[in-house]
C-alpha cells in the first residue's frame, strides 16, 4: 500500500497557516499525544497547548517527553472551568 502524502499547502493559506497557536483539549489521552507529536513534527513554526483534565484516559506520562519542546506548553485543567 503507497504511504499518504501531504498535499501541499495552496500559496493563498501561507500567510495565514505559518506560526498558529494551536490549543489541543485531551492531549494527554492516546489519540491526542500522537496528534501533537505528529502537529510538531509537520508544522515546525507552530506552537501547541495541550489542555488536559488528566482523568481515567489522560496520565501527563503521556507526554513527558515533549516537556523539554519550547513550542510545547501542557496545562493541567478542564474546559468546564
């Protein structure tokens, strides 16, 4: 099976896709850790916040090893507060 590729971003979305700040709920969960190594990875001028209650699905062991990543804030906390 051929790997996806990304399609390339269209020349309109430049100015507007560079250096987003990007706020992630759930990060610490399965799906959203990889998602936020993966948005790192492809999106090297971006900054990512990962807020996350840490209940049954979240543990902070998830993402300790992003902690040393500059673009990479995690925040403790629920959207309900």
């Amino acid at each position: 099976m051929p790997k996806a590729r990304r399609k390339p971003m269209p020349a309109n979305c430049a100015p507007l896709c560079n250096n987003m700040n990007l706020l992630v709920t759930g990060g610490a969960g399965f799906i959203g850790s990889h998602f936020i190594r993966h948005w790192l990875r492809m999106h090297p001028a971006d900054t990512v916040v990962n807020l996350d209650a840490l209940t049954y699905a979240g543990h902070a062991e998830t993402v300790a090893d992003l902690a040393e990543e500059s673009r990479y804030r995690f925040l403790e906390g629920s959207i309900l507060d």
